[in-house]
C-alpha cells in the first residue's frame, strides 16, 4: 500500500488548497495542512492522482500520526489528537469493509513508511 507524503506542496497547489497558518512551528502547521487537506479534498485529490480510497485514507492517518508526534513534542499530550487518529481508523475500516492493513498502520506508528 502507497502514502502520499512525497511532493506534497506540489499537490497542494495543483489542488488549490490554501494553507492555514496556526502554529508557530513549521513542520506542525504542515502536518496539521496535509491532515486536513486529506480530509478536505479527497475526491480532488482522487481526480488529481488516481490513488485508490485506501491510499488516500492510509495517507490521512499518516499525516495525523506525524502531527500527533509533533504536537507531542511541543506540548505533551493532548486526547483529542488521539481521539482523532482513532476516527481515522474507524473510517478506514468501514470504507474498505474491515480490510485494515494493520501492518501498514504500525509501520505509520513507528515513522518506517
């Protein structure tokens, strides 16, 4: 399975996704950014590249995984984030009928994708 993390800014701007500036650090206003643009722009992001459904959904949670670890690093804990990463889980597996692969999801835990 494929996630999307090379060539993001590109992506971005051929989707016409315009970046939200609320965090100081950089790399956590990114992750935050292809988080969100995962979840925002599916079907255009779909059109753009021809990546399957559980691409794009492997590749949200990669970017809230990323965010998370981020976040935790700047302020410690927050459930919410957590909570979050969980949704994501549970979206995959009721759109890809319960077909998770969750080697996939532990290598995305473990930053080895």
């Amino acid at each position: 399975m494929k996630v999307l993390k090379e060539k993001m800014k590109e992506l971005l701007t051929k989707a016409q996704y315009i970046k939200r500036k609320k965090y100081e650090d950089k790399d956590l206003n990114d992750f935050l950014n292809y988080w969100n643009f995962f979840e925002e722009r599916e079907e255009i992001i779909q059109g753009l590249t021809n990546e399957s459904i559980q691409t794009i959904l492997y590749s949200k949670y990669y970017w809230c995984s990323r965010y998370k670890e981020r976040y935790m690093e700047l302020f410690g804990l927050d459930a919410s984030v957590e909570q979050q990463q969980y949704k994501i889980l549970e979206e995959l597996d009721q759109r890809i009928n319960g077909d998770v692969d969750w080697n996939i999801i532990k290598l995305i835990e473990e930053n080895n994708v």
